[in-house]
C-alpha cells in the first residue's frame, strides 16, 4: 500500500471515531436528565480531540479539556474569547457558517486554527447543529493535523533526496566516463608538447613561449577534469582523524591573499576539539571552493565582508535538509559567509546540479558546489544554504565528529621519493592508445631505460609469460579491451610475484586502492615526464638499493 493510501485509511478511521462521537453527543443533547449530563461530561473529556460548542454568534458555551490542551487557554479564559479568535482566517468560520446552513453539517473542512500564543495549526473540522440549553448552537470537533503535515513532509523531502540522489548518480556515471576518454585526449597533447620543447634549440624562444601556454591550458583542464572525478567517485574512501581547526587556520592565510582591498575577513573558531574522519585536503577544497564564491559575490560591494565560521553542534533528533538526514550526535559546523549579492530564490535549488553556474562564460565551471556537495556527502554530512537576494549568503558544511581518536602518526605524511640516475633496467609498457604508448616510451628512453612498447593486454601477457624474467618493471594503462590493467597485472604476479607495476589511469582511484591490488604506484592522466619520472625511479631506485644490502 502507497504512502498516500495508508494516509487516507488513516484519516478514514478517525472520521469514523469522530462521527461515532458525534453521534453520541447529538443524541443525548436534547435531554436534561441528570445521567445524561453526566455522561456527556465523561465522553467529551474522554475523546482525545477537542470538542467545543457554541452558539452561531460565537460565544464559546462548552470546551473539553483537550481543546483548552490544544489551544492554549484556561478553563476561565476559553469562555472569555469568541470562537473567531480562534481562525487565523476569520472569513473561514463565515465559510463553514454557510455550508452548516445549507447542508445542517460540515465534514472535513480544512482550515488553519490560531492557539493563544499567536502559532497556527492545520486543522480539519467537524461541526454539527444541536440543540443546547434550549440554544441552537455549534458543536465542532478539531482535528489536528500537524502530525500529518509532518509525516508528509517528510516523505516528500525523501523523495527529493531520491530524486537528487538519482540525478547526481547518472550525471556521475556520465561525467566519470567522459573525464576517462578526455584525459587520454589530454596525456596526448601534454606529451606531445613537452617532446617538442625537448626538440627545440635554445634559440627558439618564441616557440617554446607558446607551447609553454598550452602546457597551461591543460593544467587547468586537467585540474577541471579532477573536479569531474571528484564529484562522480563511488569508491570507499579510507578516511583518517585530523583536526579540522589547523585545516581552517592555514587555508585562510591563503584565502586573506585571495581578497580584494575593499573586502574583510573575519575568522571564529571555536577553542574546544573538533577532530572529525576525513581527507584534509578536501575539506581544505570545500573552504577554498565556497571562499572563492564569496569573493566573486562581493566584487562590486563597497564594503565586503567574508566571515569563516566553526563551531561544534548538537542534534538531539534527526535532522531534515533539502536533500540529506543527519542522526542525531556532534557535527563540526563550517559557515562560510558574505554580504554579497545573494542567490535568487527560483534558482537556488539548483546550485548543487553539476555545470550550473551564473557566472558569465569563461568565469566559471559550475563544477564548484556540486564538488562540495559530494565531498561533504562522503564525509557523512550534509551542507545547506540560505541566502535573501541583496542581502547575502551562507553555507553551512556539518561533519560528524570523530567518535574514536587513532594514534597521531596516521597524519604524517609521506617523505617524497628520492630520485636518482637510472641504470639499464627494462620496461614493459602497455597501453591501447597508441599515441600515449610512443610518448610514454620517448619519455623512459630519455631517461636512458629499455622499453618495450605494447597496445594489446593480451598478446602483453602472452609475450610475458614466454619471457618472465626479461623485465624489471610493468607499466600497464587500466582500461583496456579484452583485459583490463588490473586483470593483466593479477596475471602477470601469478608468474612473477615480486615484479613491480605502475598503474596509468584516467578514472578516479585512491594510492590506497592501488596498494591493496597489488601496484606499487599510481600515475594520474593526463601525466607530465615529471611524473613518470618521480614513479618509475622512486621504485627502481628503491629495487637497487635493495639488491645493494
């Protein structure tokens, strides 16, 4: 049965204990017995819904002790109001007036009603004319249905998280795939162009000037396309403790760079802890991403300010957003805020969507927010907005907080890999685009290695198992047809288990992903000689030295 079945059946069976109700007190309306009296007294105390009755100008003559409950009034000062008072709208007791005169009842009749203290309620009610004390008066039964609001709410804000979540989730497969083939297109290009400043004499400046330029272009792609594998990663990530106020503290020494005069920062943290599980770095992108925002919204302010929050928070019950639930327990607060221009109200909903931006062409990706969204997402929180058009903006980030503290040597860093000059050791390199297997090639045989060059994983493993022992290295691409990098890599260290492999991938995998599979190092296209360089040595190099002992 549907959530909106179950709402209605709901609702029938309470209509139906309300006109049981009802019936009784009509019934025995007309008579003075005492007995009678009596009952009536015990039934409307009984029921738990407010009952009232009162004459048809107004005057509340009768109140059950659940309706002085509900609206907030003594049992002295009920029958000092009218029941007006007790509409928000005072034009829908005139309403249901009407519909009492033409059908004698009124079933169901929705309307919001007003307590003592001024707050409103849904309500949905049920009047029927009777006679009391002689009168013929009104007798109203209210039902509250804020529960029902809630619960419906509720639903509706699930389905909006599903919707979301679905949304994100196809944009996210599409975008992966798409970064994947683009920065093969991009590990082409870099090569090429960093091969051909290599050609060029030193007296070709001018040439190198330019090609230096494109070297530039596809940093910034490349650092685009990390944004687009960011936002569609679905792997399990390995998160470690850290404190998030060292992370704030140093990121805005650099943000006060990004400002410009006319504009002030102000930054409060808070003094207790606020450890939480998580990757610093992407938490330091979330605060320069949001930053950046800010002070593109308050370029044309004369006075701009920009203030960077953090505090510790507690949820007593679980907390609703736009398109999260948080549970109950500690978060780490991070607002970042600004005077700005603010988000008008028709689009804000869309912010997060991945490649929505108003910036003018060229200024921005649209890939920023939905970055964020997806790392605080990762991080187990969830991050809002509110804004008022003129007025400014405000992003909250909740992280929970760490619940268990590991030991602090998980937070060092790794030292960087000493490079050395290499001896005659011999590569297998293979990869299907042919162009990133010739540019990957020149840059080993610069660096003076042997190297064998193949584009098929299959034949690769073939001429592997006929010469197992010809190679000191394996560098395989992972996507490939026929056998993936992993694949082939499994098979190979079914033959040679102590054979070093470099992973060269397009898609978003962890170093931590890369150990646990058996790869001794993991190489990001589009790549640079430089980066070949620092992962074919630091495991050569670190081959030899072992060899050496």
């Amino acid at each position: 049965m549907s959530q909106e079945n179950k709402k209605n059946e709901k609702l029938k069976r309470r209509i139906a204990g309300l006109e049981k109700t009802l019936r009784i007190v009509v019934d025995h309306s007309g008579r003075t017995e005492e007995s009678l009296k009596n009952l009536f007294n015990t039934v409307s105390n009984t029921i738990p819904v407010p009952l009232m009755i009162a004459s048809k100008d107004g005057k509340i003559l009768f109140s059950n002790k659940k309706a002085r409950e509900i609206f907030g009034y003594s049992n002295d000062l009920i029958y000092q109001i009218r029941s007006l008072d007790l509409y928000e709208n005072p034009e829908d007791r005139n309403r249901l007036l009407k519909i009492i005169a033409c059908d004698g009842e009124v079933r169901d009749f929705g309307v919001c009603m007003k307590k003592s203290d001024g707050s409103v309620f849904p309500a949905s009610l049920f009047s029927q004319q009777i006679i009391f004390e002689g009168h013929t008066c009104l007798l109203t039964v209210t039902y509250d249905l804020s529960e029902l609001k809630q619960e419906e709410e509720k639903r509706l804000t699930l389905e909006r998280q599903l919707r979301q979540n679905r949304k994100m989730e196809a944009i996210g497969t599409m975008a992966g795939g798409i970064a994947h083939d683009f920065n093969n297109i991009l590990t082409i290009i870099l090569g090429k162009t960093e091969l051909a400043m290599e050609i060029l004499s030193t007296n070709s400046s001018a040439a190198k000037n330019q090609l230096n330029d494109v070297v530039k272009a596809v940093d910034r792609a490349r650092k685009m396309v990390r944004q687009i594998l960011d936002f569609s990663r679905k792997t399990a990530e390995v998160f470690k403790p850290f404190e998030i106020t060292e992370v704030i503290s140093e990121t805005a020494q650099m943000i006060q760079m990004m400002t410009l005069p006319h504009m002030k920062l102000k930054l409060r943290m808070t003094s207790e802890p606020s450890v939480i599980m998580g990757d610093s770095t992407q938490i330091q992108q979330v605060l320069i991403n949001l930053c950046t925002n800010a002070v593109y919204a308050l370029r044309d302010r004369q006075t701009g300010i920009m203030e960077i929050i953090l505090e510790n928070v507690f949820f007593d019950s679980e907390k609703i957003f736009a398109d999260s639930c948080l549970s109950a327990g500690w978060y780490a607060r991070l607002t970042i805020s600004d005077n700005g221009t603010g988000i008008d109200k028709n689009i804000i909903e869309r912010i997060f969507d991945p490649f929505f931006t108003t910036k003018a062409v060229g200024e921005g990706t649209g890939m920023g927010l939905a970055v964020i969204h997806g790392i605080i997402q990762r991080h187990g929180g969830a991050v809002n907005v509110e804004s008022k058009l003129g007025k400014g903006t405000a992003f909250h980030c909740h992280i929970p907080l760490a619940s268990e503290i590991n030991s602090p040597d998980c937070l060092a860093k790794p030292a960087p890999p000493k490079i050395d000059k290499c001896s005659k050791e011999h590569i297998l390199l293979v990869d299907d685009e042919k162009e990133i297997v010739d540019i990957c090639s020149q840059y080993l045989q610069c660096m003076g290695y042997y190297v064998t060059t193949m584009t098929d994983s299959a034949e690769t493993l073939k001429l592997f198992q006929k010469n197992p022992d010809w190679f000191d290295l394996l560098i395989t691409d992972e996507t490939m047809p026929k056998m993936s990098g992993k694949e082939l890599s499994a098979k190979v260290l079914k033959i040679r288990p102590e054979l070093p492999v470099i992973l060269i991938t397009g898609k978003d995998v962890t170093d931590i992903e890369t150990s646990q599979t058996g790869f001794k190092a993991l190489v990001h296209k589009p790549f640079t000689g430089k980066d070949i360089k620092i992962a074919v040595q630091s495991i050569l190099n670190k081959n030899q030295e072992t060899g050496n002992e």
